[in-house]
C-alpha cells in the first residue's frame, strides 16, 4: 500500500445552469396595475394600450405589474416586475431567466423610423402619456443602463447597451434615435456615450427631463399632481361662485 501514489483530491466544479425563463402567472383582471400607474401620471388609455399589446399585465398572487419584453418572433423572453404599492417599500426585479436583449418596448400603431429609449418601463409609458399617447415611434427601456460610480469622464470604456444593439439588428428600417435617459450625471454620461456611438449611423435627438434629478416617470406624475391642483381649484371658486 505504500508504493500506491495517494488518489489526488479533485474539487467538484458547480455547473452554472441558466434558469429557464417562465413568465409569472396572471392575475383575471388588471385592476391593481391600472389603479398603481394611474397613480403614478401614466394615461388609463397608455396602460390600456400595453396590455393590449401583451406587453402588461397583473401578476397572481401579488398583484404586481409585469412589463413584458418580446423577441423578433413575439414570444415573452424578458419580464421585470414592480409592486403595485410603495409599503413597506417598492419591490422590483427582473424575472429569473430573462434575456435583457429582448426587454420592455412599446411598439407604435404602424412601423416607424424613430425609436426613443428609456432607462426603465414606466419611463416609456410616462413619456407616451406626455405625449398625449402618441403611439407614432418604438419606445424601448434599456432594463437599466451601465454608468460607473466614481467617474463619469467621456473617455470611460462604455456597455452598449444589449437591448438597444439587438432591437437595432432586428429593426433596420429604424434612422433616428431619441434618447430619453434619466437627467441625473448617469443618465447624461449614458446619453452622451448613447450619442457618440450611434450618431454616425443614426439622427440622434437627445431628450431627457426638463429638471435636474428626475426622469419621464417623475415628470408624468407632477404633471398628475398639477392637473390635480387647477381641478381642485376650479371646484373651490365654483362653490364660491355659488355661494355668493
């Protein structure tokens, strides 16, 4: 037995298993996401518009949202999820599984040359509904974007982003892009990195938020809160009116 060589330890070597993606199951109605959106800014008519493009829904048992991304084919391959309240605090994430280069897009009525891009889900439906729902361009969320913490400088190496790059291959027919990033110092150094590598093949506009720190869902939702406002005080000079 001592002239045996000693077995050598082998360490096992994890398998990394790409989870299969499955959508979450759907609630009957959508009553809770209508009631959550319009909340936040974003038109009944918006809403309505993305279920019925199979893009929204309302997931069982918790009722959250569901904005699903559709490949080339219209099969679901991305799906992230937001919680219909904000107590005790918002939940989102995207689902398991999920191909961010098929995420969340708003297509329009007919095919269009434009396709604006979002940060986030909400942000292309808020945009559409400042928009007066304009449903005349692609509006494509990017699932979030790449921007480094500590510096922003232009000569950063940059993330193309993979939904942007896939949505572009699979639309060539599409000229110009309107960038619609968040208007915080990642959402401008992602724009203007957005911009300079596309600006030679495609027009590009850039259109972010009109305020410092806020994005298209912020601005949809103080633009609810303003209408809210000359609607209540509209009611109060009519009481007075008849009061008098």
């Amino acid at each position: 037995m001592l002239e045996q060589e000693a077995p050598s330890y082998m360490p096992q070597t994890k398998a990394t298993e790409q989870k299969q993606f499955v959508l979450p199951a759907g609630a009957r109605g959508t009553h809770h996401v209508e009631l959550y959106l319009q909340s936040r800014g974003i038109s009944i008519d918006v809403i309505r518009y993305c279920i019925s493009k199979g893009i929204l829904y309302e997931s069982t048992p918790h009722h959250n949202c569901v904005f699903v991304g559709l490949n080339n084919e219209g099969m679901p391959r991305y799906a992230t999820l937001r919680s219909t309240t904000d107590l005790p605090r918002p939940f989102k994430r995207d689902q398991p599984g999920s191909d961010k280069r098929f995420c969340f897009c708003i297509p329009p009525i007919t095919k269009s040359r434009c396709a604006a891009v979002y940060e986030a889900a909400p942000d292309a439906m808020a945009h559409m509904t400042l928009e007066g729902g304009r449903s005349d361009k692609y509006r494509l969320s990017l699932g979030g974007i790449y921007a480094p913490l500590n510096d922003l400088s232009t000569d950063r190496p940059f993330k193309i982003p993979p939904a942007l790059e896939t949505f572009l291959k699979n639309h060539p027919d599409v000229t110009k892009l309107e960038i619609c990033t968040d208007n915080d110092a990642a959402g401008r150094w992602a724009a203007l990195q957005i911009a300079k590598h596309y600006s030679g093949e495609y027009r590009v506009k850039m259109n972010l938020p009109p305020r410092d720190e806020c994005d298209w869902a912020d601005m949809a939702k103080e633009e609810k809160e303003k209408r809210a406002a000359r609607h209540r005080a509209a009611c109060l000079h009519q009481r007075e009116d008849s009061a008098r």
